[in-house]
C-alpha cells in the first residue's frame, strides 16, 4: 500500500524541551487520518515537519514517496491549515485566495473559477471583497479552509480545522472533508473526537512526541470484534451469562449501565452475539436503551491514555 | 526557473499591493511627503527672507523668488568659492550642476530615505512570522522567492514614496519659488529621486536582514533604528580615521556602510555613479544573504 506521510524516528527539540522522540508513524494515501493525542503532545509539531515549516533534528521524513517536503518537488501537491496563524488583514478574501491559488500551481486561466468556487464552498460569497480584518473570527477560519483545498492537492494537512465554526458550518465543513475521501489524503488533527470518529478512516495517536498507536480505526475501536449495550442499571447474573458464552470477554460497569462484549469475530458475528445477550437480559428483565459495535474514540483514546501522562517531553 | 520567476513576480506584485494597502504604508508615505515639504518649504522662506534683505539693501524693486539663488549658482565667483569651501574641485563642480532646489531636495532625501526605508522594511518579515501569515505561503513557495518578494516590494515602496515626495517638493517650489527655472528644478530633483532611492537599496536589504534574524516586529523596529545610527556612526568615524598603516581598516569599514558611498553619488560623472551602484548591488545583496542565512534553516 502506497504511504502518504511517513515519519521515520523523527526527532524535534524546541531549546531543551522535544517535542517529537522517535516519533514513526505511516499514513496510507487516500486515507482520511485523524491525528490525536493531548495538548502538547506533538501534533502541530509532526504537520508543521510535514509542511516543511520546521526542520527535524533527527529521523526521515517521507512525503507523498518523494522524500522530505520541498516547495519546488511537491509544488501544489501538499497544503496546509496551521493553527494559531493569522492571514494577512489588509488582503480582501479575493486577492489572498487568487494569490495562494496561483502559488499553488492552478493554472493561470483556472484561477479566478478556482477561487470563486472555494469561496462558495466556504458561503462566504458575500464577503469576496472584504478586507480579512473585517470578518469575524469563524469566517476568518473558513477562509483558512478555503485555501487548503485550492488546486488538487493530494495531501492535505488540517490542525484543529473545525476551531471557532458555528454548529452549521462545522457540519458543512466536515461535508467538505467527507467529499475529498479517495481525491487525497487528509490529515486531521483534533481534540474533537466525536468528529474524528464520524470522519476518519485511520488513526495516530501520539502522546510525549511519541507514536502510542497507529491503524485503522474500525480496529482501534473494535468495530467487528466488540459490542456495547446501554442498560437501564437492572441486577442481572454476570456470571452465569458469561458461563454460557466463555469465548466472550464481558465486562459490566459499576453502575450497570454499560456491558462490554469483546468477542473473537472470526468465530461469532455480532449477530449471534446479539441473539444470546440480548434474550439473556431481556429473560433477566434488564431494560436495553442501545446496542452499539464498537467503542467510542473518546472511550478508548480515554482508556488507552493515563490521564497523568506527563507532557511535554523534556530532555 | 521559471517557477522561481512566476512565484517571485506574484509574490512581489502582491507585497506591492499589500504594502501600500496597509496603514504602515500610509505612515510612511506621510513622512517623506512631510519631510520634502518642510524642507523645501523651510528653504524658500529662508530664501525669499534673503531675497528680500538684499532687495532693501540694494534698493532694488523686490527680485522675484528664487531667482537669486538661480543667479547665485551661475556666477563665476560663487562657484570659485564653493570649489575652496568644499576642497574638491570635481566634487564641488558637479554640486554645481545640480539646480539648487534640487540640491536641498537631495540632500533631505539622503538624509530621511536610509531611516524611512529601515522603519518600512523591518518589521516585514517578522511581522508575518510572528503572526503566523507566512505559514500560508511557505509550503507553497520557497524561502528565498518569499525574501527577495519582500526586497522588490519594500523597493518599489521606497521609489513610490520618493517620486511622491519628489512630486510634491517641485509643485511646493514651483508655488513658492517663481524664479525658478522649472525644467532643470524638475530635472535635478528626478535626477536626485533616483540616486537617493538607489541609496536606500541597502537600508532596505539591512532591514529585511534584520526582519530574518529577529522574530518580534517591534525589536526588528528598534534594531533598525539602532542600525541607522550605527551605520551613520561608523561611516563618520571611517571618513575621520582612515589612513595609514592600520588606519587602513577604517577603508574597509566605509566599505561596508551605504554612506561610505554616498559622495560617489552626489558626483555628475558616470564612472563614479556606477562605482557606487556597484557597491551598493553589493552591499544589498550582502545584507540579505546574511539575513537569508538564518531564515534559510529557521523554524517557523
């Protein structure tokens, strides 16, 4: 499978403090990667390397199979939503689009469509001849998006993209995101992980400038090999149930409220699984509000991450 | 290559733009306007206050403004006299040449241009990296077409402040000096505009160097200021100092500073201009290559 983004133990220190140690991860082209992790973790660190923004200490970087980033041998293939950067304010939405559009490799006499259909994309056609200064946060943002999907990019790097949109545009936007599935791969990171999971196709996850797991998502969270059923708390015999189906590893939350199913799916479907559990708790009187396969991203990125993980790495 | 041009003419066409558009621009577009207005507004005064003081005294009918000073620079003995005051023959001359308004225009723009030209140029590149602009632009395009879109942007703000200024002061004397000859005023002081904006071409390069080595806009500003000063201060004490034996190094110091070229260009003769475009090409391209250095490998 061909790799969109590898990182090969890179390695970034900021003054005495890394940010990346070791840092090895591989994005499969056409993937949509959601790259999570804390604050501090490395996230805008390891796209920022990507982008060719900042240099790594150690390790190689791979991008699109053509080694480390360089504007002139990826001219137009990479762009890029930094976080905490500003646009210029004195530029109306029209010349700064028209400007990265150009410098983006989109044929001269393409431009000004280019630039009028990513303005739509945005609903900001309004606001075409308002100078960035004038528009309010949120819109300032959407233009930030607009520029990363200028062109035909294949690899599209997006750090906290949905920051600051209203609930419409955030679901507008990540529309935009879903539509460029298979066109390029998108690398998304986000401490939004209801929308990573609703959105992604592959996973990174990177806590102390290093690599805790990389893979498809459905496996992190057990899509296929795990159920979840939502109860109403009834007392029920764990025990017996789970003498009846000894290849199933069930778990029951304190409040019993929350029954997890582990099963091995190349032995059971989720079907049958279902068949068993579900007439053991309803004999037993049990009120099921939800069944659900799998995890939750934020359950198991939760689960998975101690909460005193300490951060930022220092050396 | 011809990428390289295509982004570099984009790039500097929109500094250009984005330049002028913005209130920095606007500031200072004011400053040279004010400081060629004030100064040529200054010396007609001065000079219809003269005018008038010689008028009574030789009890002539009142002389029309500014033809004293016209006359001034025609006469034999005045000329022998600037040729002693000055101490060098050719020097003295070719200030002789130019139209005296268009002296005193030089002159001011000699003296502002070096300063207004640091105080545009510094925080150009440090302002967007400090804000973050730049992220947008540079995993488009390359470092080195980025830098050298600042120094034609900054350049070309330069010139347009100073055919601004140049514009305005020639309109003021023309209003103010009626005995001005207009077509050799207006010749001298274009003739002036573009010696001075030549002159600002390393100020505007050492400015943007240091725009790469500092990363907040306002300490990129004071060590502009600082670098004016300096440089100021180092091609006064290489023109004192140098001479022999290791006063010798004070020759290299003058070399290193856009004044130590400047009286290259107050000269009318080819071979010394194009002595001092060639140093100051030098220097420019010097100063934005120690600049470019750090930029190069900084992190962003």
């Amino acid at each position: 499978m061909k790799s969109a983004l590898v990182f090969d133990q890179v390695t970034k220190s900021y003054g005495s403090r890394r940010a990346l140690d070791s840092l090895s991860f591989a994005i499969p082209a056409g993937s949509l990667c959601g790259l999570i992790g804390s604050n501090g973790a490395g996230k805008t660190t390891a796209l920022s390397l990507a982008a060719g923004l900042l240099s790594p200490d150690h390790g190689q970087l791979d991008v699109l199979e053509n080694g480390p980033f360089d504007p002139d041998r990826h001219a137009g293939k990479v762009s890029l939503l930094p976080q905490d950067s500003q646009l210029p304010p004195e530029a109306t939405v029209w010349e700064l689009l028209r400007l990265y559009a150009l410098l983006q490799n989109v044929p001269q006499h393409k431009v000004d469509a280019t630039v009028r259909h990513a303005i739509q994309t945005v609903h900001l056609d309004d606001r075409l001849h308002s100078p960035i200064r004038t528009l309010s946060h949120g819109m300032r943002r959407r233009v930030m998006i607009a520029q990363a999907f200028l062109g035909n990019p294949t690899l599209v790097l997006l750090d906290e993209p949905l920051n600051g949109l209203d609930p419409r545009e955030a679901a507008s936007t990540r529309e935009l995101f879903a539509s460029w599935k298979g066109r390029a791969t998108l690398v998304i990171s986000s401490h939004v992980l209801s929308e990573l999971e609703r959105l992604c196709d592959f996973l990174v996850i990177i806590e102390n400038g290093r690599t805790l797991h990389q893979g498809p998502l459905s496996d992190w969270l057990g899509r296929g090999a795990l159920l979840l059923y939502a109860l109403d708390g009834t007392p029920f015999d764990l025990e017996s149930l789970q003498s009846e189906a000894p290849d199933i590893a069930m778990t029951l939350s304190a409040d019993r409220r929350l029954l997890k199913c582990r099963y091995n799916a190349t032995r059971l479907d989720a079907a049958a699984l279902n068949r068993l559990i579900l007439q053991r708790l309803l004999q037993a009187g049990v009120g099921i509000h939800a069944v659900q396969p799998g995890d939750t991203l934020e359950s198991s990125y939760l689960a998975a991450v101690p909460s005193n993980t300490p951060n930022p790495v220092s050396s | 290559m011809s990428r390289f041009f295509f982004q570099l003419t984009v790039l500097s066409r929109f500094e250009i733009a984005d330049s002028i558009r913005s209130r920095r621009a606007a500031a200072v577009f004011a400053l040279y306007l004010a400081a060629a207005l004030l100064g040529i507004n200054a010396f007609a005064t001065a000079l219809q206050r003269l005018e008038l003081q010689l008028a009574e005294l030789l009890q002539t009918g009142p002389l029309q403004p500014g033809a004293l000073a016209d006359s001034l620079w025609k006469s034999a003995r005045f000329r022998q006299m600037i040729v002693a005051l000055v101490g060098d023959r050719q020097t003295a001359l070719s200030l002789l040449e130019i139209p005296p308004i268009a002296l005193l225009y030089g002159f001011l723009a000699f003296f502002y241009t070096p300063f207004f030209a640091l105080l545009s140029s510094t925080p150009r590149v440090s302002t967007e990296v400090y804000s973050g602009s730049c992220r947008f632009l540079l995993f488009r395009t390359s470092r080195s077409a980025w830098i050298l879109s600042k120094f034609i942007g900054q350049s070309a703000l330069v010139f347009l402040a100073l055919a601004l200024s140049a514009a305005a002061a020639w309109t003021l004397a023309r209003f103010r000096l009626a005995g001005m000859n207009p077509t050799s005023a207006a010749w001298g002081i274009a003739l002036m505009t573009g010696k001075a904006w030549l002159f600002s071409l390393p100020f505007v390069a050492l400015g943007l160097a240091i725009s790469q080595w500092v990363r907040s806009p306002n300490t990129a500003q004071a060590a502009g200021f600082l670098a004016w000063i300096g440089s100021g201060a180092l091609a006064w004490f290489a023109k004192r100092y140098a001479g022999e034996g290791p006063r010798i190094a004070w020759e290299a110091v003058a070399l290193a500073v856009p004044q130590g070229f400047q009286l290259d260009l107050w000269r009318m003769e080819l071979a010394p201009f194009l002595h001092a475009a060639f140093w100051l090409t030098v220097l420019s391209s010097a100063y934005l290559a120690a600049g470019y250095a750090r930029f190069a490998r900084s992190d962003l």
